[in-house]
C-alpha cells in the first residue's frame, strides 16, 4: 500500500489562498506561512501532515497528493473545510 507525506495550508477563502500562493511563489517559506495563515491544527508544525495512506484524507486531497508531481504546490483545491494549497513531500 502506497503511504505519502504531504504539508497544506488551509484557509477559508479561494483569493486568500491564491495570495499566498503568490507569496509561495515569490520565494516564501511554505512553514512560516502556515504557521502565520493556515487554519487547521497543523499549521502550527508548518502545515506537516505526516505520512497518511490513500483514502485517511478527504478525496480532492488524494487526487492531488498520490497523482500530482511532487514538491510542488497545489491548489487552491477546495473540501469541506475550506480551500488548501498542498505540497507533496515524498511518495513511497
């Protein structure tokens, strides 16, 4: 069974996630702005998530963790709990 280790950003709003994918973009560091924006738990460890096996998160998470080219960010992809910019750091 394939696991991966994945970091996201959660907030609550689409433009709030694209400014700081901007931000990302521009050469900013992904766990100070986590810890700075991102409203879930993990933000306080720079958005690490761990190490997770398909289906632990929610679908559109998936798709993107165990189907998307890795250290890379992605989004915003949007759930039930607000939009994420997600970054895949290893798959195995």
């Amino acid at each position: 069974m394939a696991t991966a280790c994945a970091r996201h950003i959660l907030v609550k709003t689409k433009a709030e996630a694209e400014t700081i994918k901007a931000l990302l973009a521009k050469g900013g560091d992904f766990g100070q702005l986590a810890k700075k924006h991102s409203t879930c738990p993990s933000g306080k460890k720079g958005g690490d998530l761990g190490e997770f096996k398909p289906g632990q998160m929610v679908k559109a998470f998936d798709q993107v963790v165990f189907k998307q080219p890795l250290l890379t960010v992605h989004g915003p992809i949007k759930t039930q709990f607000g939009f994420h910019l997600i970054e895949t750091i290893y798959r195995r």
